[in-house]
C-alpha cells in the first residue's frame, strides 16, 4: 500500500450532502460520517436527533472518536485500541469496494463492550478486508456508552439513550445507503456481545424492528436480565449526588465536564463490584415501555420478529474472558460453583458433576472448578436463551441458524473466550496481532477460519441462508437444534436445547 493509495480522495453525493473519502486499492472508506446532530450541551442527555442536511463537502477522511469512556474490562484478552474520545460520536464509518456494482448487501455493525467501552472507529473493527473480499457495504455505528447512554435520570434523561442512538443511525443508512453503492431494502445488521443484545431490543420494538431486514446475534448476553425500574431509580440517584447534581436538575448536568461524568462512573462501578459469577454490568439496557417493554430474548422467542432472518451463536468458553485473571473468580471458584449449582432447578436423573467434567474435557476444555463455572455461567448468560429463541423462532415460521464457536489459540489461556471470534468476522488479523486471545496461533489457519466466517456472514446478508460453495452444510436450527461448529474442522451437529446445568454442554 502506497501513500498516494491510501490517501486517494473520493467523493460521494448523499442526500444529506457531499461527503469526502478516501480511496485504497478497490476501496472507499469514509469516516465520522454523522447520522445524528451532535449530543452536546443541552443536546447531552436528549434523544438523538436527525441531522441537518449540509452545503459542501464533508470531510470524511480523518480516523473516527469513540464515546467518552472508561478502560475496556477485556482489553487483557482483546488487546488495546487507545482512541481519541469525544462526546461528538454519534458518526458512521463506511467501507465500499468500488466496482460499479450497485445493490450491495448492507452489512451494519454494532459493537460490544459491556454498554461501557467500545466503538465502532476502533481500528480491530476495520471493515475494508470484509468490503473489499465479499463485496458488501459495511458501515460500523458507535453510539453512546455508559452513563451518558444507558442511565436513565428522571427529569434529565430518558432510557437507552445508546439504543436510540442505534435506530437513528439505521434511519440514516437506510437514507444514505444508495449513494455509497448499497441496497437499502436489504439492510442485515451484525453485533456482538452489547450490541447483539442491542439487536434483540430493535427487534423486539415494532417501532424499529423494519430498520433492517436480517440479523446476527454473536455472544448475545440474552440471560443478563433488564434493571428494574427501582434499581435505576437507586443507580440514578447516586449518580447525581457523587456529581453534586440535583435531582432534575438537566442545564448543571449538561453543563458537567465530561470527566466528572466518567469519574462519577468509575466511583459507582467500584461501589457495585459483583459477588456473584454473572459480572453483568451496571450499565445497560432497562425496560422502560417505549424502547424495551420486557425480555427481548422472551419476545423473540414468542415469533415477535418471524420474518426477520436470523443468525445466533456464541464462543464455547465465553465467561473464560472475564474470569482468567480475576483474582475473586479465581480463588473462590469452587465456592461459586457451588452456589450456582444450588440455584438451579433440579437435575434430570443420570446427571452428574463428573458427567459434567467428562463432557468438558472432550471439548478440550479442563475439568477443574474454575472451567465448570465458566461453562456453567456461559450457558446461563449466552448460550442456552440463543438456543430458545432460535427454537422458538423457527416454531413460529422464522429462519435461524446457530453456530459455536470452538477454535482456540493454543497459548492463550483463554480458550474460545468472550470476543474470540471478531478478528474472523473482520479478518483484519494484523490489527489483532498482539490480543491474547490470539497467542500462538498459526495466522496461516486463522486465515482459512476466517474466509469461511466472512464468506458465510456474506451469504447470509446476502440471501437470508448463510449457504455457499466451499461451505459446510449449514440447516436452520428447527426442531432438530442443528448447531454448526466452527473450529480447525468446521461441522453441523444435533445439539440438545437443555441448558449445562443439566449436563448437556457437548453434542
């Protein structure tokens, strides 16, 4: 790549106006492409809104800001992306291959983060490898995280600021998506971990469930469940007062410097340390009758979203991220194991801890407390609710396919943790080079994975069937629970819809 590639310029008419890129070989990429007037001063704490069409060219040609925010919690097991913030974030990023081709699959991406960290400019998330080699229109969204996005203050903030977000960015795309060489009528919508989870809520609001046509739920964190509206009430309140903010109070809470809000917020986390394995963050969706009136998970389950195509999977070892290395996890597994165990219902006869074990170490998972937790606490949290829904999906009419993700780097410690399976997605494995999840695995295989977790995703957002040549088999998930597993073989298998407390975490 030479500098006279790289910086290329390129300009796009959009009905919102001109906007300036730049150009790489095949592909156009356009940055800090605004869908919503910027949330500053009395626009802070507001509901997004549309923004105002301009005159001349956008420059679109700088690296993108993500929100405002505290250090990752995984950054030990993804790597560090450090990013410029700024509470002006509410941008698009876009990557097109330029090949004359009009009508490509749209393909938006939301990310994760626990509704805290993240954002869709982060440099691990650079769609121009999947642009480019699949042909499809990505276009990355970042939204508003933490506080300034998922607290609700009465009389200050409404609920799911960052969800809001989300919709008007994909009222955006649907508007701008033509002009960048994309299909608007067919618009599948990709995220992982929050912003899987984020998919669900859209979905299950009629108000924003025709956005987008398809959807893929990676690490959905369906069994986190929604705050209730007597928690927030308690969280909302000791906000403002470690801010010295009166209650309803919103000129001196937009008039806050944006780091007294993000100190407020570390204040709180501390104070809200988990005790038990669920670590679910304080930050995140809440049930508040217009964005979310209750489980999304429940509702899609129900056939709320039929027609919409879906694609819903998780990582084998998902809670491994969270937990290799936390000192409390770690020294107290066996007691924490315990006590989740005696939460459960009561087990099928036949089943047993060392059924348990058994099952584990076929997967090339160890037996020892701290792995029968995580995989305990990964069923709990994002496996079996998927499963639900995808079952509950196709019962009513609905198309879903389900993978797990098994690959595992073999120097990692990790196993298929929490987040293992974006650098496929993307396959910009360069930007990856130094995340631990990755350690000591040949880039040569990760490749081949990769072409396969690309060529499937693209399949899907373009045809609703993640089915090409070169693929494996892949049916809908149906009565059957066809599950496709993805490692250094990748295979479909009948897996049991039964969550692991029951014993049944292998085919």
């Amino acid at each position: 790549m030479n500098t006279l590639e790289t910086f290329q310029p390129v300009v796009v008419h959009t009905p919102l106006g001109a906007i300036q890129g730049s150009r790489c070989g095949a592909v156009a990429s356009f940055h800090r492409v605004p869908y919503a007037e910027p949330p500053l001063g009395e626009r802070r704490f507001a509901a997004p809104q549309a923004v105002s069409p301009w005159d001349g060219t956008k420059d679109c040609t700088q690296t993108g800001v993500i929100p405002p925010q505290l250090p990752s919690r995984l950054r030990q097991v993804m790597g560090d992306y450090p990013m410029p913030q700024d509470e002006d974030c509410l941008h698009l990023d876009i990557w097109s291959r330029e090949d004359g081709i009009p009508g490509k699959p749209v393909l938006v991406f939301l990310h994760g983060g626990g509704f805290m960290s993240g954002g869709g400019a982060t440099p691990c998330y650079d769609g121009r490898r999947l642009a480019e080699q699949q042909g499809l229109l990505v276009i990355n969204v970042t939204y508003r995280l933490g506080a300034l996005g998922f607290l609700p203050l009465p009389g200050i903030a409404p609920a799911n600021l960052g969800l809001r977000d989300q919709a008007q960015a994909l009222r955006c795309i649907g508007l701008i998506a033509a002009s960048f060489g994309g299909d608007p009528t067919n618009i599948t919508v990709l995220g992982q971990s929050a912003g899987a989870y984020s998919i669900a809520a859209l979905l299950a609001n009629p108000a924003t469930r025709g956005l987008f046509r398809r959807a893929a739920m990676l690490s959905a964190p369906f069994g986190d469940r929604l705050r209730s509206s007597a928690d927030m009430a308690r969280q909302a309140e000791r906000f403002l007062s470690l801010l010295g903010v009166a209650q309803g109070d919103r000129a001196a809470a937009c008039a806050l410097p944006v780091a007294d809000i993000l100190r407020a917020q570390a204040q709180m986390m501390q104070e809200t340390v988990p005790q038990s394995a669920d670590l679910m963050p304080i930050f995140m969706p809440v049930a508040d009758g217009d964005t979310i009136a209750g489980s999304p998970a429940q509702a899609l389950a129900g056939g709320a979203a039929r027609d919409t195509d879906l694609l819903i999977g998780s990582t084998r070892d998902e809670m491994l991220a969270f937990y290799v290395g936390n000192e409390r996890i770690e020294s107290q597994a066996g007691v924490l194991l315990e006590r989740l165990l005696a939460q459960q219902p009561a087990q099928p006869a036949g089943t047993s801890l060392a059924r348990l074990q058994a099952n584990l170490r076929a997967q090339r998972v160890p037996g020892d407390a701290l792995h029968l937790l995580s995989a305990l606490q990964s069923d709990l949290t994002f496996t079996h609710l998927g499963q639900v829904l995808a079952e509950g999906h196709c019962a009513h009419g609905g198309r879903a396919y389900v993978y797990r993700f098994d690959w595992q780097a073999p120097q990692s410690g990790f196993g298929a943790c929490h987040c293992l399976e974006l650098p496929f997605v993307f396959g910009n494995l360069a930007q990856w080079a130094q995340a631990p999840m990755l350690a000591g695995a040949s880039r040569e295989a990760m490749r081949a994975l990769s072409r396969a977790v690309q060529t499937a995703i693209a399949a899907f957002a373009r045809h609703g069937q993640p089915k090409a040549d070169g693929l494996a088999d892949w049916p809908l998930y149906g009565q059957q629970h066809i599950t496709l597993l993805l490692d250094h073989r990748i295979e479909a298998v009948a897996m049991p819809c039964v969550p692991a407390a029951a014993g049944e975490v292998s085919a």
